[in-house]
C-alpha cells in the first residue's frame, strides 16, 4: 500500500491509548458553553514521553456530529492565541477529515490558508496533544490526491515528519511515521536525501532494535520501509540496503505479529527485484540464512504472507546466479513449491507465482533440471492443468518448455515429461485453445521434443511398405495422441503457421498444402512409445 487515510476506526496506527481517544471523540463537539477546563494543563507535571494523548477534554463532549460546513469555524480557532482553542480546532477538523470519505479531505484543501494554517500550527507547537492532533489532521491531508500531498510537501510537512519521528513522546513518533508513510506512497525519492535519510535511519535503527511493547510502532514502521523499497525506476541502493540489518532483525525477533511479516516480505520482494542489485541482496539473504526462514513463511496459513514470500523466492531464483538456485534449493525450497502448487486453497495467482519459480529452476543448470525432474514437481504442475485459467496454464507450460529446452537437453527431464503424460496434455490444449498466449509455447515445446526423437541413438525400427526404416520414436508419440491432425490445424492460425508447418514438413516430410502420411503406431517395432 501507498497511503493510508485514517478515520476514527484506524485511530492511527493501532494502539489501546489513541483507540480510547477515537472511542471517546466519537460523541464529541465543541460546546464552549460547558465549564471551562484546561485540557493541555491537565498533564503539565507529566514527561513528555509519558504523557497521554488520549485524556479527553469535557469541552468536547456528548454533542453531535462535525460537518464539513464547520470547518471555517475550526480554522478560525487556530488563529486564536490561546491555545486551548488552537486545541479544539485541530480535533475538530480531524474529526471531518476521518469521516470515511475523501470529499472532506477535498473541501478542507480547496478553503484558501486552511493546509497552511493546520501545518503552521504543527510546526508552531510544543504541547504533546497540539502536535498528535496537527499531524493527524496532515496525515489525512497527505493521503488524498498527489496534487494535494505535493502542496503539503511544499507547507514543511516532510520537515515535520523527520522532525517529530525523533519526538520523546511515542503517540507522536507513531503518527509522524504514518504521515511520512503517506508523503512516501507517492514522493519516495523525496526522503532519499541526507538530510532527511540519516535521521530516518537512526530512528529506523532504534525502533528496530527494541523490545516491542508498542507493536503498532513497529508495523507502521516497517510499512513506510516498504513504501521506499517499491516502485519504479529501482530507488538508489546505497540508502535502501541500508534498512536490510533492521529488517533482519525484526525477522528473526519471531515477534509473530502478521503485519510486520508482511511488509518486511513485501519490502524484501522490492529488493531482490532491484534492477542493478537484486542479485547482490538476494546473496545477503542467503548469506544470513534469511531465505531459510522466508522458506518457512510459505508454509504460513496467511496468505497475504505467502505472496511476498514468494516473490521474494522467486525474484532469488530468477537471478542469474546459479549458485543461488543451488542454495534454495539445499534449502528445501522444492517440496515447499510442490506443497504449494497442491494447495487448493491457493488462488491461481498463487500457483502462477510458483509455477514460475519452479520453471526458472527448469532453466538452471543440468543438475539442478535432473534434480527438478526427480521430483514430484512435474507431476503436481500436471494435475493442476484441468483447473488452471490461461495465465496459469502460460506459465505451467512454459515450465515444460524449459525443461526440454536444447539449452539443457537433460535427457532425465525428457523422459520424466513424457512418463507423467504432458505430450498427450499439450496436444489436447494446443487443440482446444489453438488462439491462447502460451499456443505457440506449445508448439516449442514439442518442436524440442521432436528434435531430442530425432537423435541417431533413439530412432526405432518401422515397417513402412515392407521396409524396415529407422524413425523418431518421438514422432510416433505424437502422431499416435493425435499431434498431427492438430499441428495441420494450426496452420490455419497465423501466429502458429509458420512454426506448424516447419515441424511438420520436418518429420512428417510434407508441405503446407499436404496431409502427412502418418505412420502406423500399431507396428509391433514400436507399440511401446518409452525411451531408453
């Protein structure tokens, strides 16, 4: 996610003190006809960093609900001196703004001064509420249109950010992080400067290396690191590598809260997918043993784990280090991608990610395809053929392709495809769905399996008018599950003629106006279609 806008519901990053504030403020109003109180008094013998945010003013109770045509009355009352007043306003506008909608967030941007006055009156302030309540006001602001957040950015509110996650106070660093998470959703390269970077990272460092009793913290913490891992071009390496030790240890803390794990997931996913050093963080993975844990999380029941998780994982493999492959999997990586490409409570995005993770291994070295083809991989990616949409079905074919691709020529491979049943499989697609995106993957497909038939030492003895021939026994496994009949079908597609009619005139020696003579796979020579 990008940005967030928090109503009263999300009372900020979740935590007990602001929820018991939300709760309350959701009967509020001002009504200064009650007895005077000085809320921001209230706690003046208190540190800062122990004060509460969540005592609730009596001026702002048990009255009726804010409109956005209060706001000028509101805005009014940050101009006032004193600041109790300055107070009330705040709490007032934040209480339209988290109405649920983003037409407040609009009306309030539109009001000439109001984003200006709500930031002068957070840079302006040193009382402990005064603050949480301005940049939960600018939170908001900064979670609507890009236009908006970049009006806010030009007000200070960046400053702000960097400015009050270094706060004593822990409501105010929680909120502070929020807002700096929305400013990054759409502004990332805007925090990658020092001045702004090296008092994130501190802050970053020191919320990461603590015992989490305020896990709220934490999660919105990791979030705005995700927030700077993602997107497009890469963002500069030389300052997100540097969140990959905190986030280590935040991993391996097991803290076994579900929304830490999935942003670190996602955040990780960003870096190993980084254009000019993807592979440099997918070795410190390995390095540290951290994919051995991301290996475990794809065995999570939380989806929303397992899809980073994957990516991640997949990201690894894709690289061209095949050393990398070789890790994950001594790691045990396989079983974990067949357990899950049997998982039917997986969505097919799911199984998509992992097919193309298994087929990236299929293009690894030769012992790691000899590897793959021992596995039950293969067999759990056929299964999963009858059920799967076009998408899935790209990417579970292009898994057979590659490993029959000549690049590998794994014999081992070969012979494991064509036992499990995939020729038979492919024909009868490539038949039904002669016009799909993965048809001419198909065709490749066989064409390599033709070509690996036609090697000397596989052809098989054929009577063909009395004369005994030597013919290529992959031929005869695809004319006898009717590959034929559907390769002269495929000369009528455009996009499959030409690659149709050159295997056909290949090993059936016929021209594109021509039936193939078929050959007769009833020949006791060759009633058995297995290699070897």
């Amino acid at each position: 996610m990008s940005s967030n806008t928090m109503d009263d519901s999300d009372a900020g990053p979740a935590d007990s003190s602001i929820a018991a504030l939300t709760q309350a403020l959701d009967q509020t109003s001002l009504n200064p006809g009650q007895p005077q109180y000085n809320i921001l008094e209230d706690q003046a013998d208190v540190p800062i960093e122990q004060q509460d945010v969540a005592v609730i003013d009596p001026q702002l109770l048990n009255t009726g609900k804010f409109q956005v045509s209060d706001y000028p009355t509101f805005l009014a009352n940050l101009q006032s001196p004193d600041q109790t007043t300055v107070y009330r306003g705040l709490v007032g506008i934040r209480k339209v703004l988290s109405s649920g909608s983003s037409t407040p967030i609009g009306e309030l941007h539109k009001i000439p001064g109001a984003s200006a006055a709500i930031v002068g009156a957070l840079t302006g302030a040193t009382n402990v509420k005064i603050i949480f309540e301005a940049l939960w006001c600018c939170t908001n602001l900064c979670s609507d249109t890009k236009p908006i957040c970049q009006d806010m950015i030009n007000l200070g509110v960046l400053d702000a950010a960097i400015t009050f996650i270094q706060h004593s106070n822990p409501s105010v660093v929680e909120q502070a992080l929020w807002m700096l998470g929305n400013i990054t959703g759409d502004f990332r390269d805007s925090v990658f400067v020092p001045q702004y970077f090296d008092p994130y990272l501190k802050v970053v460092q020191s919320l990461c290396n603590r015992n989490w009793q305020r896990i709220s913290t934490l999660r919105t913490l990791i979030w705005t690191i995700s927030n700077l891992c993602r997107g497009k071009p890469s963002p500069p390496f030389e300052f997100v590598s540097q969140f990959l030790p905190s986030l280590e240890r935040v991993l391996f803390s097991d803290i076994g809260d579900a929304e830490v794990t999935i942003d670190i997931m996602w955040s990780l996913s960003y870096l190993t997918d980084h254009k000019l050093h993807g592979e440099q963080v997918a070795g410190i993975l390995i390095e540290h043993n951290i994919t051995q844990t991301i290996c475990s999380l794809l065995l999570s029941q939380n989806q929303q784990i397992i899809t980073p998780a994957l990516r991640t994982i997949g990201n690894i493999i894709s690289s061209s280090d095949p050393t990398h492959t070789q890790a994950l999997l001594e790691q045990g990586i396989l079983d974990v991608l067949i357990t899950l490409i049997r998982d039917p409570a997986l969505k097919a995005v799911q199984h998509k990610e992992a097919a193309w993770t298994i087929s990236n291994i299929a293009a690894g070295t030769s012992e790691q395809v000899t590897f793959l083809a021992r596995s039950d991989a293969f067999k759990a990616l056929h299964e999963l053929v009858p059920t799967a949409n076009a998408p899935l079905k790209k990417e579970i074919f292009y898994c057979a392709a590659n490993l029959v691709s000549p690049d590998v020529t794994n014999e081992i491979a070969i012979k494991a495809l064509i036992s499990i049943g995939w020729v038979k499989t492919m024909i009868a697609d490539l038949d039904l769905n002669p016009k799909s995106a993965y048809a001419n993957v198909i065709l490749q497909a066989l064409g390599d399996i033709l070509a690996y038939g036609n090697r000397p030492d596989l052809q098989v003895p054929h009577l063909i008018e009395g004369k005994k021939v030597q013919v290529n026994l992959s031929a005869l496994m695809i004319q006898r599950d009717g590959g034929v009949n559907v390769l002269e079908k495929c000369q009528d597609f455009p996009e499959l003629h030409n690659m149709a009619v050159e295997l056909l005139q290949t090993y059936w020696a016929v021209s594109s106006d021509e039936e193939a003579e078929q050959l007769d796979p009833s020949d006791p020579a060759t009633s058995e279609f297995t290699f070897g």
